[in-house]
C-alpha cells in the first residue's frame, strides 16, 4: 500500500531529472551489453582506418583489433552469464547437459569464437560479423532507451526512422554475415593453411565447429556453403579427372561430417528458416532438454 499524502490522497508523480533517468538505464546489465556493442563499432572502424591504409600490424591497430574483440566478449559474456550462470558456477554445473545447451547457443559460440580471435594473430574480416550485429543493437538500444531517458518522452520504435532502418535491413545483414563468415573468413583461413600459417592450424579448426553450427541454424549460411561448393566444382571440372576425384572426396567427407548431428537437439538442415533465424530481436526454439534456445544475428536475442 502506497504511503498516504498529507492530503490523503497519492500526489502526481514527480518528474524526474535527467541523472536518474540515465540512472535508471545504467544499473541494468543490459546497458553493459549495449555498452559492449558500441565498443565492438567504435573499435572496428579505428582499426578498419589503419587496416585501409596497409597499418595493420602497427601496435595502435592490434590494440584496436583486441578492443573490438574485447567489447564483443564481454557483450555476448553478460548474455551467457545471464542465461547459464546467474546462479553462479556451481548452480550451473549442477544443470543437466550444460556444455551441449551452451554449444547449442549461438550467443555462447559467438562468445568463444570472441575469445579465440582475441588470443591469436588478427584476422580483420573475423571484425566483420561482429560489427554488423553490433550496429543492429546499438541503434535499437539507443532508440528503446538511451534516447528517451536523454529526451524524457517515451519510446517510439515505430516512429523512429533510424531503428525503422535497422529493423528492415537485419535480413540484408544476416546474409552479409553469411557471405563473410563462407567467403570471407573460411577461405582466409584455408589459405593460412596452405601457406602453412601455424595460428591458421588452430584457428581453421575452431571456426570450423562454429560455421557448422552456423550451417545447422541458420539457413543464410547453409545456402552461402552450398553456393560456395557449386562454384568449386565449376571451377574444378575443366581440369584432369584426377583433381576433380580429390576434390569430390574432400567435398563428400567434408558434407558428411557437417550433415551429422553431434549432440541431441541440433537442429536439422531444411528446416523452416524463421523458426532458427540467425540474429536481433528475441526469437529461440527448444532443444532436446526442453530449454529455449536462442540465436545470434538479425534475430539474435537483444539481451
């Protein structure tokens, strides 16, 4: 029961001021995640200016590069904390199948596939997919609620052009994160191996595990590995037939490990692409444990 008023009555609410809206925004984690994303922005583009310029291996642009990856473990950090840990790590390790509920969360893989980048030699296109879902939130963040506490009106996402804009281009970008992920960063790190990059050796199988995650989720990446498979055996077939039997054996094992469901509740491949969308708004489905299951993108859990 409120407290009675001199008058007896409950007197108007009081406006507040502008210290304790934003107070209001600070003391929740989320703030702290939104806080990550706008790090993983910032950082990117400063360390994009030396990477443009051919100064990538100048310290200021690794430091950049380490920042990025430093924001973006501690934003997907506090998702996985939240989700898997509130209780604190022994209440979590308590939790039936915990490691194949955090494999099966694509928060958690963006996190450990953070930490990988953060510890081993920089690779600026791993920057890429982080940036994008990182611009996705930090407008929609802004605009739900850093903005109104600055202007002291309430939250107007459907008038709002600039989260509209977000909004309507988060497929536009959940493709691109594809593109960059098959195109991009896999075929760097094929190339490492080739050239016998010793990081690459450990980097190519980490991501590796990721991207096959990735393939059983989310339907842009299935559809950019099945295009880049096409486009190599165009490639291929003009040459002698014993390059294109190599290459079909390495397609075909490389097909039957990644079409095999490791653990229960993986998803399958050709499934409805809406019910596992890859990243933005909060969105999940059920594992084999019963539990939600959320994913990471245009879709991907704000928090």
């Amino acid at each position: 029961m409120p407290p009675a008023t001199t008058s007896g009555s409950a007197g108007p609410a009081q406006p507040q001021t502008l210290q304790q809206r934003l107070q209001r925004v600070v003391q929740h984690q989320q703030f702290f995640w939104w806080v990550g994303h706008v790090i993983i922005v910032l950082a990117t583009t400063f360390h994009a200016l030396y990477w443009f310029r051919f100064n990538w291996a100048t310290k200021m642009a690794v430091f950049w590069y380490r920042l990025a990856f430093l924001g973006a473990i501690g934003s997907y950090g506090v998702v996985v904390h939240k989700m898997f840990f509130r209780g604190g790590l022994r209440e979590a390790q308590r939790q039936e199948g915990l490691f194949y509920r955090l494999y099966l969360d694509e928060n958690a893989e963006y996190f450990a596939l953070a930490a990988m980048w953060f510890f081993t030699t920089p690779v600026f296109l791993a920057l890429v997919p982080y940036f994008i879902y990182s611009v996705f939130h930090v407008i929609t963040y802004f605009s739900e609620y850093v903005l109104p506490a600055i202007t002291a009106r309430p939250a107007r996402p459907h008038e709002d052009k600039l989260a509209q804009l977000a909004r309507k281009n988060q497929d536009a970008g959940s493709q691109s994160v594809a593109k960059v992920e098959v195109y991009g960063i896999l075929l760097r790190l094929l190339f490492g191996i080739l050239f016998f990059n010793k990081l690459a050796f450990i980097q190519l199988p980490v991501f590796a595990v990721f991207l096959r995650y990735k393939y059983f989720n989310t339907a842009y990446t299935r559809t950019s590995l099945r295009e880049l498979s096409s486009n190599i055996d165009t490639l291929v077939n003009p040459l002698p037939p014993i390059v294109r039997d190599i290459w079909v054996k390495i397609r075909d094992s490389i097909s039957y490990y990644a079409t095999r469901p490791l653990v229960a509740g993986e998803g399958v491949p050709g499934q409805t692409p809406g019910a596992r969308a890859s990243s933005g708004a909060a969105q999940g489905s059920a594992t084999a444990s019963g539990t939600a299951r959320t994913s990471s993108g245009s879709t991907q859990p704000r928090y």
